[in-house]
C-alpha cells in the first residue's frame, strides 16, 4: 500500500512538471501550436498585457513546484494535500489572469487531483467548481458573453472531465490496493499471532500491524481486567500513539466512553470524526483523532477486550476497511485468549490447590535454578523451611477439613509477611519453604523470625472456634552453609529438626 502511494505520488510530481514545461514553452516562446492567448477572446482585449512578467511568473512556478514535489515524499501531515491545493489553484488563476494562456489554466488539473485522496465527493466537487471558474475568468477577462462559447474554454472543459474521471480511477485504485493488502496482511498477522508465545509480543505485534494496515497515527488495545474479575476495568494494555496521556485505564460501568459502549454492546463503530463523539470520558479528544474505529475482542460470545485506532483525517474509513478491521480484532481475541488461557493452565499445574503457594514441584526446580544463578552471579540465597507444631492435635481436635483450613489460612499468612521477591511454597503436609533471593544468613533468621512471631500472634478461626498456633523453622544459606541445592534443603530440614528438639516454636539456622 505504501509502494503504491509512493507512485500516485510520482504521477503526480510527473504531471506537475509537464505542465510547468508547457506553460514555460508557452510563455517564453510563444510557440504558434500551444501558445492561445486568451485575449484573443474578444477583440476588445487584443492588446491587452500581462499582469506579471512571463520570467517573474515562471521563477515563482518554478520554486513552487520543487516546494510541491518535495512536500508529496517528505511531508505526512493531513493538511498537506489541502494546503497543496489551495497554492495550487492559486497559481492556476495567476496564470490565467496574468498570461492568458490555455496550458496555464490546465494547471487546474492539479489541485483538483489533490483533493481526490481526501475523499471523492470534495475531488468531484472541487473539478466542477474549477470547471465552473474558468469561463467565468474568461467572462471576467474579456468582458465579452461570447468568451465562454470560444474554443479554449470548450477544450478545457472535456480535459477537466478527464481529470475526474482519472481521480475518481485514483482514489478507487488506492482503496482497493488498501483492501486487498488489508486483507493479506490480516492472514499473515493471523499466522504470526498463532506463533507467538506472550501476551507482550502478540499485542505489541498487533499495534504495529494495524497501523501499517489501516494508516492510523493511533492504536490502543484495551483489556478486561483478569486479576480481579469482579471489577470491570479496561486496562490499557498496549499502546502506540502521540498522545499516551490521552488513555488510561477505566471503568466503563462509572464513565461513559465509544470502548466502554463497544465492550457492553459487543458491537464496533465506525465513526467519521471522534470530535462530535458525544459522550467521551474516558478518552481526550486530541486533535488528531478524527476517524475512529473501535471493535471488541470477541471470544466465545464474551467481550475481552477491544481495539481503538483513530485517524488524523476525517471520514477515511469505510465498511470494507471496518470488516477487514473486525476480522483481525476476531484473530487478535483468540490469540489474547489463548495466551490467558495457557497462563491460567500453567499457574495452576504449579499451585498447590489447598493453600494456593507454589508446590513442591516448582520449590525443587526453582530452587535448583536459583542456586546455580547464585553461584554464577556470587550472589547469596537463603532457604527457610517451617513445620507447624503439633499439627497432628489440630486433626485430631477439628478434624481434617478444619486442619485443611487452617493450612490454607497459614500459607496466606505467610504470604503477607514475606517481601514480593520470596518465593513460598507448599513443602508437603504441614510443611512449607520460603526461598529468598540475595539474602544472607542473618537476614534470613530475621526475616523468618518476623513470620513466626506472626503466625504465633495470629488468630486463626475454625469452623466456630479461634486456635493459635506456632511454628518451628530452620534457615540455611549459600554459601555459607551449602554449595548445592541438595545440601541447602538437607541443611534447612537439619536446622529444622533442631527447633523441633529444642522446644518448638522457634527459628535455627545451620551452623
């Protein structure tokens, strides 16, 4: 799509300079074949004289179309074909009022072909009005009715027929190169989604993807928020725009937004100018977001999610554009979800179902890495392991469901006291393992001394009844104690038994 911008463009610059070489050719030689003056119009203004002089006319076209040719490569604003135009049209009625010549006025093609990628109606409306001006400055010119019935204006007239059917051509090539490219990339985008492994790089993928598809300056992908379910909050989960502080995360029951409407109706807009969208809370109405599509991330009837993309121009998206638009959101849910899904499967096969911390699984096999980072980084690691004291009586005074209660009541406690980088797990039974990172020996003791003092102040509540409970642990570090998984887990337990003999309700470590 963008090869084939980059040769309207050519044919433009192409059809630009052969004009000014003809209205050169005209002006300066005053060739008998091309040179029609439109003073000739009417006999009244045989002598008349140019405004400019051809040299002075010619330099300033001149320098304009360089300025011209190098806008249509370099410059993207929205506004270029606009302003293009105006200057254009502006040349256009110098040249005629000032050198009354017919290749002058054809420089009316111009504007009228940089109107046409705005949008057809402007470009036909903009021809029809040029078509209009030209006798009505060859009225104006000759001060005689009859000049709008003389040949220049009779030839110029079918010319600017050719001109709008040829932007007519233009502008529906460009939107069916854009469609069939659309719908290409939507199945490669597809592949490569089914390919990619993390959230990160499958929504950072679709951002880029979508921007190269549709020509948008703005991608926002929102999420449902999946931590906490019962709070619906759509979370900015990627974004590739001018303006981030236009989108932040929100709660589309409490304000009223296009992507909060899309997410409830589970049906996307098209809208021509996100401007006169009314109501917008949740999104700033910055400048360049004119044309706006906004679809839902559709898995299995529920909404997950959606895709907001937004135009500097206005009116630039049609059905065609919004169906590819709604397949790729289709393709991009499923990948989203199948990535969620596979997260949730996974957590689980390591989550100990009863108290909701790691199993013993994923305790030896982190560990095992960890240690072997920690010796090639000299870095140290602690090992704490806990047993809960006369676990037994607990079972045998409440049963096994209040036992299992109070497990899981324990493994949260735990959790709360132990900084974001330890890792608890479930060790097997009453015993549970906390692994802390960078954490020497006497940091260690401290730490585990800090959660069983908790755990022994806590109240713990079974069925109707609130029991305490202690706990005894042993700390073992590496290097200090142990330069290998096996022996840091042998060192741990030892200093583990020994609380158990020394009395209960206390924290050893390895010596």
């Amino acid at each position: 799509m963008v090869e084939y911008s980059r040769n309207i463009g050519r044919l433009m610059v192409a059809w630009r300079w052969l004009l000014f070489l003809f209205v050169a050719f005209e002006a300066m030689w005053d060739h008998p074949q091309f040179y029609v003056q439109m003073s000739k119009l009417s006999d009244r203004a045989v002598h008349a004289t140019p405004t400019f002089s051809p040299v002075f006319f010619l330099g300033l076209l001149f320098a304009w179309s360089i300025l011209a040719s190098a806008l249509q490569f370099l410059f993207k604003s929205p506004y270029r074909n606009i302003a293009v135009a105006v200057v254009d049209a502006a040349f256009a009625i110098l040249a005629v009022m000032s050198q009354r010549t017919l290749f002058g006025a054809m420089l009316f093609s111009l504007p009228a072909l940089n109107v046409f990628p705005l949008g057809m109606l402007g470009g036909i409306g903009t021809s029809a009005l040029l078509a209009v001006l030209y006798p009505c400055l060859a009225l104006i010119i000759s001060r005689d009715p009859s000049a709008v019935m003389m040949p220049t204006v009779s030839w110029y007239l079918p010319f600017m027929g050719v001109v709008t059917m040829a932007g007519i051509v233009m502008e529906n090539l460009l939107k069916q190169e854009l469609q069939a490219r659309a719908l290409v990339s939507v199945i490669e985008t597809s592949q490569e989604l089914g390919s990619s492994a993390s959230l990160e790089k499958i929504l950072n993928l679709v951002v880029q993807d979508v921007k190269d598809l549709f020509g948008c300056s703005t991608c926002v992908i929102y999420l449902r928020e999946t931590d906490n379910p019962s709070e619906p909050v759509m979370r900015v989960a990627e974004k590739s725009t001018a303006f981030p502080e236009a989108f932040t995360d929100f709660n589309p029951d409490l304000m009223h937004s296009i992507v909060g409407q899309v997410i409830k109706e589970k049906k996307g807009r098209v809208v021509d100018d996100f401007q006169s969208y009314q109501p917008e809370e949740a999104i700033k109405k910055e400048r360049a977001f004119r044309a706006t599509m906004v679809a839902p991330l559709l898995f299995e009837d529920e909404a997950i999610g959606a895709i907001y993309v937004a135009h500097s121009n206005p009116a630039v998206y049609n059905d065609q554009l919004f169906r590819l638009f709604s397949m790729l959101a289709n393709q991009v849910a499923l990948a989203v979800r199948n990535v969620q899904l596979h997260k949730t499967t996974a957590t689980l096969a390591i989550t100990d179902s009863l108290s909701g911390l790691y199993t013993h699984g994923y305790f030896q096999e982190h560990l095992g890495k960890e240690t072997i980072q920690a010796k090639y980084s000299k870095q140290p690691l602690s090992l704490l392991i806990l047993d809960v004291d006369f676990f037994k009586k607990v079972n045998d005074s409440y049963g096994h469901p209040q036992g299992d209660a109070l497990l899981k009541q324990l493994g949260g406690v735990i959790k709360q006291v132990t900084r974001p980088t330890d890792v608890v797990c479930r060790y097997g039974g009453d015993e549970f393992t906390v692994t802390m990172l960078n954490t020497n020996r006497i940091s260690a003791v401290v730490i585990a001394e800090r959660i069983r003092s908790t755990c022994e102040d806590y109240e713990f509540v079974l069925g109707n009844q609130v029991v305490h409970v202690t706990l005894s642990g042993g700390v073992a570090s590496f290097p200090e104690d142990a330069e290998t998984k096996k022996e840091l887990i042998d060192k741990a337990d030892h200093a583990m038994y020994e609380a158990k003999h020394k009395g209960r309700n206390r924290i050893c470590f390895s010596a």
